[in-house]
C-alpha cells in the first residue's frame, strides 16, 4: 500500500498542482483519500493515471473523472466547511469521499444499484460518516436531502435538468462539464433568489452521464 501513497502524493503534485488546483483543501483530500479503493481491482494499478478511468466491466460506461478534472471542478465550487453538497452521478463514491474531507455532509446519487451497494461499502469501510450515497433517477436528484449549497455532477451532460437548479439554496452553485467531446467546458451556475445564471469556467471533457443526454433530432 506504499505504493500507493507515493502515487497520490505524484497525482498531487503532477497533475493536480500543474492544472491551477491550488485550494489546499482540495489537495489535502485527493492525497488523503485512497483513490485505489474506488475502482475495479483489476484496475488498482493504473488508479492515478492522468485519465478516465472505467468502473464497470459490462460496457455501460461509467468512469472515474480525470483526478486534474475533479479536482478544478470541486475548487471551482468553493466548498466551505459547512456546506451540504449534493453529487450526482457518484458512481463507487470517490467524488463522496473526497468532498467529505471538506464539506459538513455529503450525498452521492447513483442509479446503478451494484454501484450504490460497491460506493456504501467502501466508504464504511474507510469510516467515512459524513458521506452516504442513495439511489435514485441521476436527472431528478435527490430533493428530499437537499437543498443542497453545493451540486456537483460526477460527469458530463449535454443538458441541465431544472430539477437539479431548482435543488440549490439560494446562493448555491452547481458545477458540471457540458458538451461532448472537445468542445465540451466546465461550468459554474449559481442561485440568486429566483435566477440561476452560468458562465464558462475551463476546457474539460468527461463521458456523458446517463439521462443527460441531449434528445435526438429528426429530420423529415
């Protein structure tokens, strides 16, 4: 397991430090939490590469973020050590355990049952208390834990619910990548009373998330 703590101190400092993360909370937490433990572990040895990394073997598309990518993300939220935070998409729960580390509480959404039973277990495991992850409909949230100060979707989406805004308090933010592919961008949208407004925040790309997906066209 030596290994692997000198891995998260290189991810830290190689890839996170080098992509303008500077909050120390958020450096703090992704060296602190043992990103192996997340994915298959058939995959444990490549677990802090500088890529996606693929968390289900049965060809439905899930990963792990970009350790640089989740990281600018969860900087550009600006968590505060009271903040409840909301994570859509949370897959095996290492966006949770991370966001833990800063944030009073976290919730982690998830639709895929064996993802929800693999992401509750570890954390356990890993005595993580102020971090639990619930199943649900990603696009609909979880309004009965919220609302939420922080929202932050664990992926891409071609389009934002208004299910998700309408779950902020009011000067809450919601942080996610829109788009696909290279033209896809990090956004940041924020809750002033009634409004929620957004703005482009960096280049990023990540695979969509189920249900986000942008409905299809027809043409007669």
């Amino acid at each position: 397991m030596g290994d692997f703590t000198q891995s998260r101190i290189r991810m830290v400092d190689t890839q996170l430090r080098t992509n303008d993360v500077t909050d120390y909370r958020v450096l703090d937490a992704m060296q602190e939490v043992p990103r192996e433990r997340f994915v298959p572990s058939a995959r444990r040895t490549v677990a802090y590469i500088d890529q996606d990394i693929p968390v289900q073997g049965d060809g439905a598309g899930r990963y792990l973020l970009k350790p640089h990518i989740l990281g600018r993300l969860v900087q550009l939220a600006d968590v505060k050590q009271d903040d409840v935070v909301l994570v859509v998409g949370c897959s095996t729960g290492y966006s949770v355990a991370v966001l833990a580390k800063i944030a009073q509480s976290v919730v982690g959404l998830e639709g895929d049952e064996a993802l929800v039973d693999a992401a509750s277990a570890t954390l356990i495991e890993l005595g993580i208390e102020n971090g639990a992850v619930v199943q649900g409909e990603l696009t609909a949230g979880c309004a009965s834990e919220g609302p939420y100060d922080v929202i932050l979707i664990d992926g891409a989406v071609e389009r934002l619910p208004d299910a998700l805004t309408a779950q902020l308090k009011d000067g809450g933010r919601l942080v996610t990548i829109e788009g696909r592919g290279g033209s896809a961008s990090a956004r940041i949208y924020t809750r002033s009373g009634d409004t929620v407004s957004g703005r482009f925040a960096f280049n990023a790309a990540a695979h969509v998330l189920p249900g986000f997906e942008r409905p299809k066209e027809f043409s007669f």
